[in-house]
C-alpha cells in the first residue's frame, strides 16, 4: 500500500512541471492538497466574533421607560412597546440588525450583542417585561404625570425643544410659547436636564422656581472694562439679542430680546457678564483699576515646535492680532491680543495655550 | 432557414444566483433570438418610502443588493444630503470611499467564482471565495455586518473605523495581492478557460454606446464611462483614478477588466488609507428633506442612479433608483443573438447580472 503511494507521488513530482505547462492551476492545487483547510474546524474551533458583530438586540429591561423610541426608529416594525400593559416585544426574524434601536434610546438600555438569535422552528418573538408607570414611580416620584413647564420662570429659549429626541416641543421666543405634545413625548427627561431655568418637571413644577429669581433679578449688564469685545456671547445668544462690535468697542444688549437663559454668561472668556445691572455696577467700582490690568494680563503664546503651520489661529483671532504663519514661526502682536483664547480653542494642533505677563 | 426552437432559460439555472427568465430562439444550436423578462422579485422601494422615514429609508436601500450594498447606501445618503444641501466631513468621505472599494473587491471575487462555476471550473470557484472571506472579515470587523454594513447614515458615517485599524486593513489587502493574482491568471492564462471565453460575445465599442452599456461591460469594449472619473464623487479625484479599459469586448475582456479592477481597488485603498486625514465621521444634519437630487454612483456592476424628492417632510415624497443590470440587458440581449446555445451561460454571467438590484 505505502508503496504504491510513494510511487503515485514521485510520479507526481515528475510530472508537476510537465502538468503545469497544460494546468495553470495544478501548483495551487497541489499546494491545496497539503494545507490545512480554510475553513474554521467549527464546532472544534469556536467562531471568533469582532468587537462590533451585530448579532442579535438585547435589552437591559430596569432600564426602560417605555417611551417607545426603538419602535419608532426600526425601518421593519420589529420592535413593538406596551407601556401600560409594561411589555417589551421584539420579532427576532424582522429584526434585521442594523442597531438603529441601540443609537436612538435615549436611556442606553438597548445593545447590540455579538451571539445571533439562536435558529429554532418557529419564528422567534421574544417578550420582556419592562418597568409598568406604577412601580417607576415609586422608584423615582418625579417622574410620574405629564410633561410641564413653569411659565413664571420659562424664558421660551428653546433648548429643550432642541434636545428632545421625540420632537414633541414647540417653544416660540416671540409668541412666548411653550407647548408639549402629550402623544409625541417619551418622558426621557432629556428636556429637563437642557432646560437653563430649570422650569420643566414632570407632573407640576415641584422643583421649579428656587434658583431662577436670584439669576432674574435685572437686565443683562457687560462689565465693558473687563470686556474684550470678542463677540463669543453675540454668536452663541439663542435670541440673537446681542450686538458686539470689536472695531467700535460697541456691546448692546436687546432687553425685548433676551429671553436671560444665561448662555452668553456661560460663554464669555472674560466672565464680564451677568444679570442685574446693581450687582455688575457695585462691582465696578473696586474692580475699576484692576480690568484694565486682567485684559491684559493674559495673552495667547506659543509651545516651541509644536506650531503646524495651518493658520487655523490666524482666521479664529477676532482682534486680528496673529500674522500669517510662515514656516511655522508663529507670532502674535502682544499690543492687539486681547486674551480671548479663541486661538487656543481654534489650534488643531493643541499647540498654543494662554500665558499671563 | 432551420426550424425554430423556443427554449426557456430560467428563472431557475445553475448560472443564475438570481431569478431572469430568457426565451432562446433557436436555430438549431444557434440563438437567433433572446427575450427578457424580469419581474419575479419586485420589492416595492418606491412606495416603502411614504412609510419610512429617510434615515430608515438608507436601510433600505442598503438591502436592494447583498453584494454592492455599502454602494446604494452611498447612493441613497449622498442624494440625501445633496437635497439637504450639506457636505459631509472629509474623513467620512474617504471611509466611504474605502469601503466602497472593498465592496467592490467583494463583488469581483465573488462575480470570479461564479464565473469559474459557471464554466464548470470547480476548485477555481472555491479559491476566489476562499480569498473573499479575507474581505468579508475585514467588513466586519469595522462595521459589524459581513454583507450589510449599516454604517453609513445622512451626514457621515455612524461609526468612526479607528487609524490602527485602516492601516491593519492595508495591510491585509496588500498581502492579499499575491494570493489573487495566483487565482486570477488562471482566467487569464488557462487553455481550457480560454476556450470559453475568448472571441465569445463580442460587443463592439459603437454597440455598447449605442445600447448606453454601464460600467465593466463598457469598459470592455474601449467605452471610457466611469462615474469614479468624475471629480464630485467620494474623494477619488484625489486618488488620481484612470478608468481600466480594454479593447476586445468579448466575454474574456469584461473578465479582464474586473480582474485589474480588483488591484486597482486595493492601490485605491491603499492610497486613500495613506492620505485620510483625521477629524470627524459625522455631522447633524435637518430632520426634514426638502427639493429634489440626483445622485451617479460607480457600483461594481457599473452606473447607478439615485433620484430624491422630498416633500419639506422626514418622508421622501419620491425615490428612484436605476441600477446597472437595468442597463446591461439590452447589450446582453444583443451579444445573445447569434451565439451558441452552450455560451449562453457565460454571456448572461459576463454582465454581472444582479437582478435584484433590478427590479428593487
């Protein structure tokens, strides 16, 4: 027996380079008889999944608020949501992993795992029992009842339409309007941790009004010693109620327009603003001489060597005190620079910092 | 004049991964005649979209085709985001670019095999899938899905694919190139391959223009037509693409043409994973679609096309899309006429015929 073998192989050998002038494929196939093969030795070798398989939905089900998201997010219906009757149901065989549940649940309670729902002969619907309104609100009490808003304190800027998931807000600054859609909102409570007045609760506003008459009291007042005039409060002002003209050393402020959600104050690199012109002019006196000082105390600088070159910094300057940089020599002028630290925002390349002089 | 045969030629055939149906008239050996008919997996995309939303609608549009799926997804986001106006960042551009050129090393190996078994060429077959399981595992690993990505979205990319693994994904299909091109001369090089395929099915250069031919099946016979040559189009204007012509038109033309195909995908890859420049993969872009785009996109199988209206609404008030087998038929209906019934099998493959993508 192993001898024939061993001749129908040295018969072999001698033939490859003969075979090959007719067979371009024969030395593939013959280095194919002797290599293991490509397959993987499954169930022997176990499947390797990568980080990022998706295989099949789960859901961490204490999580669940019900609110409906996933269902309305799968492109096959798979996912259905009873909320009152506290059910979770998911159709294995609609469902066709594409993970869209996963990226808009508002409470990360959905995953995608790698395994694949196990084959079976019917097709799967698994039912998961998610928290019903009851037992959520012994858990959290706030959470129970509708959606509202104190009107007292609401400035009507409109962030918490922007950050509901649902779009279930209507916030009109003019109008002074503030509307929820009772059928739309999915109680994530993502609006109530946007809202800067804290106005919003769920079920009557318990926790409102505490903090906002002491933010409230007066208009909008800019401290214009310290001010640099850079305009980041114009540009991020919802109500565009702000007018700052570096060139005229001009800050105004539309009091019919501001709506006092304090994001300019957030802002402001020079913490020159707040509400209550009292408090910002009692200010003003002993601090008189100091601004003066402060606004020039700090200006933009460069760590050796690490400049790119990209002039990134150049269009972010709003004095327009960095020249273009050529060949990676940076400069600033320390006359104009005004210590905003829009350069330092602006670098890509995290090569510039503030320096006090 | 002989006697004349009709001879049904699917939907059901060794050849045919997908259901077309073909009446052969015959006479004798020879095909005097074929006629098409499509229609036997009509999905309904068109109407789908008054009931999904547009960031749904990109799933699918995705599920038209298994084998250039990351392509339509491409297609469908990028007339998206054109009807909303907005440039989605760079980085995004080039990862679609990437992956769209590994869908296309997918789809040429895989078209390979079907080739190899479609001449009866076993072994060939299994090593050309053997090879695109390197691909498909690269798919997954940076997007999750082996044949249906999901990662493209309106705006960007969902997920970001990290440097480390890009250049690993160089890497692996830089090596791959020896390994294909051990697989790939046997088509080129074997006698008995040859012999199927050279001289069969000639479309001549007047021919494919005439019929509007897309995409390899132009390129075969000297029509330079690819959208990839266009400057708008992902980022390959920066890779410096040349579109892969060949002069014969016949069925061994259009399989070398896909053959150099795959290597320039890989070069392609290879120099865009060199130039990707850091930064973000996605961008926030309008709830709502209005005003209408068209969008070209240079799949594997050739041209498709890409048509949105939207209605001022997150529903798309219209959505056409026209893939490149629509296009083909008429060329393969031609090359069909007067060919032997037994080289019918290779004029209907040599298209690359994905009838799902045609009838959506």
């Amino acid at each position: 027996m192993i001898i024939i073998v061993v001749i129908v192989a040295a018969l072999l050998c001698l033939a490859v380079p003969y075979l090959l002038g007719f067979f371009k494929f024969g030395k593939t196939i013959l280095g194919s008889t002797f290599k293991k093969p490509a397959t993987l030795m499954y169930p022997v070798k176990p499947r390797e999944w990568q980080e990022r398989t998706r295989g099949s939905v789960s859901i961490d089900a204490d999580g669940c608020i019900g609110c409906g998201m996933c269902a309305r997010a799968c492109p096959t219906n798979a996912i259905d949501v009873d909320k009152k009757g506290g059910t979770w149901t998911i159709q294995r065989m609609q469902c066709i992993q594409c993970s869209a549940c996963v990226d808009c649940c508002p409470k990360k309670c959905l995953n995608m795992e790698n395994l694949y729902t196990i084959p079976d002969v019917v097709k799967i619907v698994d039912t998961v029992e998610i928290p019903t309104k009851a037992a959520a609100s012994d858990a959290a009490p706030a959470g129970d009842g509708d959606l509202t808003c104190d009107k007292e304190t609401c400035v009507f800027c409109g962030l918490c339409a922007k950050a509901c998931p649902a779009d279930a807000l209507t916030v009109d600054r003019k109008e002074k309007v503030w509307e929820v859609d009772k059928e739309a909102c999915v109680k994530c409570g993502a609006c109530i941790d946007k809202c800067p007045k804290k106005s919003l609760s769920f079920g009557g506003a318990a926790e409102a009004a505490e903090e906002a008459p002491a933010e409230d009291d007066g208009p909008l007042a800019c401290d214009k010693e310290v001010c640099v005039f850079c305009g980041l409060c114009a540009k991020n002002c919802p109500a565009d109620a702000l007018t700052v003209d570096r060139k005229e050393k001009v800050w105004e402020v539309d009091e019919d327009s501001c709506v006092k959600c304090g994001v300019c104050i957030d802002k402001c690199p020079k913490k020159c603003l707040a509400f209550g012109g009292a408090a910002a002019e009692a200010e003003e006196a002993p601090a008189e001489e100091a601004p003066a000082e402060a606004a020039a105390k700090t200006i933009a600088a460069v760590k050796d060597g690490e400049c790119i070159g990209c002039n990134a910094c150049v269009n972010a300057c709003p004095a327009g005190a960095i020249p273009d940089v050529v060949d990676n020599d940076w400069k600033v002028d320390k006359e104009k620079c005004i210590g905003c630290g829009a350069c330092v925002d602006g670098c890509p390349a995290d090569a510039l910092y503030m320096k006090e002089v | 004049m002989g006697k004349r045969t009709i001879i049904p030629f699917g939907p059901q055939h060794p050849v045919l991964p997908e259901p077309i149906h073909l009446d052969l008239v015959l006479e004798d050996e020879t095909v005097v005649e074929a006629i098409p008919s499509i229609g036997y997996i009509h999905r309904g995309l068109e109407k789908l979209c008054e009931i999904k939303d547009f960031n749904q609608m990109v799933y699918v549009v995705e599920r038209i085709c298994g084998i250039c799926s990351f392509g339509h997804g491409w297609g469908a986001v990028a007339s998206m985001e054109g009807a909303m106006g907005v440039q989605v960042p760079e980085r995004a551009e080039y990862l679609r670019t990437i992956l769209h050129e590994l869908g296309r090393v997918h789809s040429h190996l895989l078209w390979l095999g079907l080739l190899a078994d479609g001449f009866g060429f076993e072994s060939l077959f299994n090593h050309c899938w053997r090879i695109r399981e390197t691909v498909l595992d690269l798919f997954e690993k940076n997007t999750g899905g082996r044949v249906v990505f999901s990662i493209c979205k309106v705006g960007g990319m969902r997920k970001d694919i990290s440097n480390e693994n890009l250049k690993e994904m160089q890497e692996v299909m830089n090596g791959l190139k020896a390994e294909i091109k051990e697989v790939t001369d046997v088509f080129i090089n074997d006698a008995s391959v040859k012999n199927r395929m050279t001289g069969v099915g000639v479309l001549t250069k007047e021919e494919a223009e005439e019929l509007c031919a897309v995409g390899p099946m132009a390129r075969a016979s000297g029509v330079p037509q690819d959208i990839r040559m266009t400057d708008n189009h992902g980022v390959y204007g920066k890779l410096g693409f040349e579109p892969v012509l060949e002069e014969a038109g016949d069925c061994m033309a259009r399989t070398v043409v896909r053959i150099r195909e795959v290597f320039q995908s890989i070069d392609l890859i290879s120099k865009a994973i060199d130039q990707i420049p850091d930064g973000p993969v996605d961008m926030k872009v309008p709830n709502k679609i209005e005003g209408e785009y068209i969008t070209r996109m240079e799949q594997p199988r050739g041209e498709a096309f890409y048509y949105v209206k939207g209605g001022g609404t997150k529903f798309l008030k219209r959505m056409r899309v026209r893939t490149p087998t629509n296009m083909n038929i008429p060329a393969m209906v031609k090359t069909l006429a007067g060919a032997d019934l037994a080289d019918v099998p290779m004029l209907v493959l040599t298209i690359d015929p994905c009838i799902s993508c045609t009838e959506r």
